[in-house]
C-alpha cells in the first residue's frame, strides 16, 4: 500500500479497506477485551489446539493453530466472520499499522463449521473454528483482538483476546514465593524472574522491552510494565521486589452439572420447569477468616462436558439456569459484588453483578450456562475507586495455588508495533520450599 494512502488513513481519513474480496471496517472505538455482545452467544472457548485448559497463545509462523468454539441460542443460522486487530503490549490498538501490516490474506473469513445441537431443552447451534486459516493469518508477533461478527465488524457478536510469539533467545527463568514484604508474606505471593537476552541485541532494555505478568489469565489484576531492579549486560532481575507481588487469593470455588441425572457435590436442587433446567446451588458460606485448605481447582476455567449418554458434548450438552447464593449479613453500600471467572469472561461489569436480596440476606444471581465443570470466585468492586478484592469473600493465601505467566514484549528504536518475543508460565504450587 502506498505511502500516500498510509498517510491519509494514520491521520484520521475515513476510506473503505478492501482485501482482496473482504472489506473490514471494525470501529476504532471498539474495547481489546473479551467481551460478548450478543445475548444469544453462549459458552465461548478460545485455546491452543490439542490444550483444551490452555490460553490462546500460538507461535508465529508455526504448526501450531488456535481453537475457537460458541453457542448461538438464535433459531436461524448465521453466516459468522471473522477479522483480527493488532493492539500494543497493554492492549491499545497498534495505531501505527495497516491491517495490511498484520493480516496475511483477505481482511475477513468466515467461520463455516457448525452443527445443530441433539437431544437438549435447549436449542442451539455450535460454531467452531480453526485458525489461522488458509485465508486470514497474521504475520507479526504480538497482542490480538479476534473480532467475530455476523455481517459488520463495527457491530461484533463477540470479541477475544489472543497472542502470537515469535522465536529468540530471549529466555525467561523464575519461581513464586511469599512476599518479600513482612506484612504481606501470609497473604501474597510475589513472582521472582530473571529475563536472560541471550545475546539479543537491545540497545536500551529498560525502555524498549515492556514486561508484564498476569493471574490465572486475569487482566483486571495484571503487572503492567514491570521494571526491573537490577540490569545486567546480558540480563534483566525481577527478583525480591515487592512491586510484582499478588494477592494469592483462595483455591476456587466449583460446580459439576456434567450428570443431570445425579447430583454432585455442590448442587443443591435440580429442578425443571416451564422456563427450563433450574440447578440451585449450595450456599457459598464466605470464607475470609478460614485457614487454607488445599482443593484442586482448575484455576477459573470451565471444561464442557454431558456425561448423561452423550457421544458429542459439544451439541448434546444441554444449558441450565445456575442459581449461585452468598449469605451475608447485609448489603454492602459501597460495593458491588461479582462473579468471576472464565464462565464469566473474567468480566466484572453489570453482566457479572450480583442482586441483593433482602429476605433471604444474600447475594443471588441466576446464569445459563452449557452443561460442564466451571469454578469460580466471588469478588467485590469498589463503586467509587473501581478497585476490586477477590480476598474480601475468598481470603488471600500465600499457600494458593496459582499459575503466572511473563510476557515479554519488545519494541526496536524507530518501530511501530510491540512484538512478543518472550513468554514463560510459572506455577505456585510446583516452587514452594
């Protein structure tokens, strides 16, 4: 594309982008999170093939693809695409580059996989998609939006998160432990790392690499832009500093509906009715003052699942109306309190909040979800700083199993988009002692 046309659409000049027969014109004002905005799409998975429990994380230019799947609750079929957005390494949109910069092949593709659901109360059709395709691919490393739409990509059914590594010798070594803080050594865990350049030439390290360090694939609680407290000619240490410290919050809390036909553990009352399935739940005691109990989890994510005589869970999995309860003795005037979790997105928005109910003095709220098994968290939202606190019901425990990941991010004098060149998950569990 030439230069001139560079120009005109960088300063803010409104021309249509045509790649080859694909015509992509999504809204600069569109949020880089994951986000639904669709009420008939449901159950939304997004992972590295073959790695049903992993991020969508993929290497550049490699064998390697990404797995995306959903539920439309909608009767008539639709015809789903598919464009991806470039954004930095703290989420904002790649500003400086043409999708042409980015996208190897048309501007848009369609998700042409889909099977109708069998034998559920609940009727829907199931999308899948494997990417890249032979159509849409990117050719630069770094953070995605993967923007799914029906007809116009200004107006998504949903949007999600990814992101593409390239190879370097960048490496990246470290281990969880307690807070080097005193105050906080019971109930933080602090993640020490080193970054080793491995003879990658950075001319100013410091500022041309950005690290960050995430949670459970949390972003609402991230390390953005960590500096490092010492630099070496050929190494960046992250270690003994209090500034990457997290609050290591409780083992998550869950629920099993993959049998209807018993009930599980935490399931209190399954009940149908004219509106549909109604699984109550347990009562979610709050658990701030309780000692740490070790109790796998699966740090947040759901894993679909009918084991009632389903051969294909995917389309015979049926939806059930969750009802989720936390007794507490009254409601509190300056925060909202949330679900959170993949069922949810890991959203603390108005989707996610809960209702309070006076009579029963609870916190209650009532979601349909696909048959499966989910965990989750309860957390709360302060209404005036914004400020959330997953510890305020769930405790915060140095002991809590968790999974860290550090990103690193790399952009050269004189560049236009943040590449990632570095990626390293880190275990709690797995480093104690």
């Amino acid at each position: 594309m030439n230069r001139i046309l560079r120009s005109l659409l960088l300063t803010g000049i409104m021309i249509p982008l045509f790649f080859g027969q694909g015509k992509v014109q999504a809204s600069a004002d569109l949020p880089n999170e994951d986000l639904e905005y669709s009420t008939t799409v449901r159950t939304i998975l997004f992972y590295k093939e073959g790695f049903e429990m992993s991020a969508p994380v993929m290497l550049l230019n490699s064998q390697e693809r990404l797995v995306l799947s959903f539920d439309d609750l909608a009767e008539d079929l639709r015809q789903y695409r598919f464009t991806i957005r470039h954004c930095t390494a703290d989420w904002s949109e790649s500003s400086d580059l043409l999708p042409t910069d980015y996208i190897a092949g048309f501007g848009e593709d369609r998700i042409e996989d889909y099977s109708y659901s069998f034998n559920t109360t609940v009727s829907y059709i199931h999308y899948s998609l494997v990417f890249p395709t032979a159509g849409l691919r990117p050719k630069i490393s770094g953070n995605y939006l993967l923007i799914v739409y029906p007809e116009d990509p200004g107006e998504p059914s949903f949007t999600r998160r990814f992101r593409v590594v390239e190879t370097s010798p960048v490496g990246i070594t470290g281990k969880i432990g307690q807070s080097v803080n005193i105050q906080d050594r019971l109930s933080r865990q602090e993640v020490d790392f080193t970054v080793s350049l491995n003879g990658m030439q950075v001319s100013d390290p410091v500022h041309d690499l950005k690290i960050m360090i995430t949670q459970n694939d949390r972003w609402d609680n991230a390390v953005r832009n960590a500096k490092p407290r010492f630099v070496r000619p050929e190494s960046l240490d992250f270690t003994f500093d209090e500034r990457n410290t997290f609050n290591g919050g409780n083992e998550f809390r869950a629920f099993d509906t993959k049998s209807l036909v018993y009930r599980s553990e935490r399931i209190g009352v399954i009940l149908y009715d004219y509106s549909g399935i109604q699984v109550y739940l347990l009562d979610d005691p709050p658990r701030p003052l309780r000692n740490y109990v070790t109790d796998k989890d699966i740090n947040g994510r759901m894993f679909i699942k009918n084991e009632d005589h389903a051969t294909n869970s995917d389309i015979e999995a049926d939806y059930t109306w969750i009802h989720f309860t936390l007794p507490v003795n009254a409601m509190l005037p300056d925060r909202t309190v949330h679900i959170l979790g993949a069922l949810t997105g890991w959203q603390i928005n108005d989707s996610t909040r809960m209702d309070w109910d006076p009579a029963g003095k609870a916190y209650t709220k009532k979601i349909l979800f696909k048959q499966g098994y989910y965990n989750y968290l309860y957390i709360t939202r302060d209404k005036r700083t914004g400020a959330t606190d997953e510890g305020f019901f769930e405790g915060n425990h140095w002991e809590t199993e968790n999974e860290y990941t550090v990103w690193v991010y790399y952009r050269e004098p004189g560049g236009l988009y943040d590449r990632l060149i570095a990626v390293q998950n880190l275990n709690s569990a797995s480093q104690k002692g």
